[in-house]
C-alpha cells in the first residue's frame, strides 16, 4: 500500500539508533505514524520538526501497520518562530493536544485546516491567543463534543449569553445563570460571531476560553481515555495567564 499527502508534523521520536517514528496530521489519513529513516540524522533533524509542513509518502504491506515514510519538507514553521517563547510553547500545546485528542487514521480535514491556519498565525501574538482558543473548540466539535453557543439552554434567547453550562454544553443568558454563578463557565464573548465576523478579545477572555474548552476536552475525551490534558498545554497557558 501507497500514498503521498501534505501533513503537519504532531511529534517525533527516536527509533533505534538513527531511525525515527513520526506522527503526522494530514487533510486525507488523519493522523497518521510511520517510521523515517535516517530521522535523526542531520539531514532530516532539521525537516522533522513539531509545527512543519511537509510532503510524505508512506509505503506498508497492510493498511493497519506502522509502515514507512520519506518526508519533503513544505514550510519550516518552527524555525520562523524558534525566537518566540510564547509562539513554541504555543506550537508545542497544539501538537500535544491533538495527538491527544485525535484518534489515529481518522479523517478530519477541518481539523488539519483549522491547524493549518493557527500554525500560520504563531507570528502574531495578537492573533494567535484567541485562534487558539477557537481551535480547540473546533476540536471538540469535530469529536463529536461541540459547544453549542447559538441561544440559552434554558429559555432560548439569543442576547445577552454569558456563561456555559458544565453538563450540556450549551450556552446560558444572565438571567437564567444568576442563581448558578459558581457552576458554571464564564463565555468569552469572542468565541460567538457577530455577523460576518469573529467579536474581539480581552486577555481575560483568553484565560476564560482556554479554562472552558480546557475543562471539555478533558472531561468528554480525555479522562474516558485514561488521559489528561498534556503539560505543553498548561506551560503555554501559564505563560499566557502570567
């Protein structure tokens, strides 16, 4: 068996003495492994880096095994942001969360897209915080976990919805969440579309949006999986909530 697609390196590691094994996402297989070799040597070090782009062809007698691949690099992301702390700490959390997520040889075009784009914007950190934050929504969404933000769970109303509700998901108006402040989630104003468009965020927004679809991912995926949320994660949220 055969095939060549465009993917995003998620992780390496090393096998044996010069081999590597590596994951990739990919608009077509999902996230797929196979095993590089020569990939950790010095010509291919620099190629497979978490974060960059490239073209891979994986080859395998059956579907279902590890199989190999050759990579060509496409775009060096990691080397464009390997100056900014908070960027690689940022590429390291979204690597680290959809291996953890994403079950493997799965399609998730959307997914691979949605990553495509939050890799583009690393550079800006004025974007990238919020696109984060959207990402990992997306995520949860297309696990089959979507937050429903569209109008009150309890009195459907579209205005005026400022917090989520814990057990279903869905968004609450102030007036329904009143009496239940302290169960449920703050909603970040910037994760609803205000016409065409995305509604600005705040640095307090930021932190309430990773706090809510942090919480998700971990009680709908991760803890069934005997996971938790990866330490990439929490150091990029740490740098960004100091």
């Amino acid at each position: 068996m055969e095939w060549t697609s465009d993917g995003i390196v998620l992780s390496v590691r090393k096998h044996g003495e010069t081999s590597a094994i590596i994951d990739v996402l990919t608009p077509d297989k999902g996230r797929h492994p196979g095993l590089v070799r020569g990939g950790v040597g010095r010509r291919m070090r620099p190629v497979l880096q978490p974060g960059n782009s490239l073209r891979v062809t994986w080859r395998a007698r059956l579907s279902e095994h590890l199989g190999y691949m050759t990579a060509e690099l496409l775009e060096p992301r990691f080397a464009e942001i390997m100056d900014d702390r908070k960027a690689i700490a940022a590429l390291n959390a979204i690597c680290a969360v959809a291996t953890a997520v994403m079950p493997e040889r799965e399609t998730h075009k959307d997914v691979y897209d949605a990553t495509a784009v939050l890799l583009s914007h690393l550079h800006n950190p004025d974007v990238w915080p919020a696109l984060y934050v959207r990402w990992e929504a997306g995520l949860l969404s297309a696990m089959g976990y979507g937050l429903d933000l569209s109008c009150c769970a309890a009195s459907g109303v579209t205005d005026n919805l400022t917090h989520v509700s814990p057990r279903s998901g869905r968004a609450v108006c102030a007036e329904q969440a009143a009496p239940y402040l302290d169960k449920l989630f703050v909603l970040p104003q910037f994760l609803r579309r205000e016409g065409q468009g995305w509604k600005p965020s705040t640095p307090g927004d930021i932190v309430a949006g990773l706090y809510l679809t942090g919480e998700f991912l971990r009680t709908r995926i991760l803890w069934p999986a005997n996971k938790d949320l990866p330490e990439a994660r929490e150091r990029m949220v740490g740098m960004i909530s100091g």
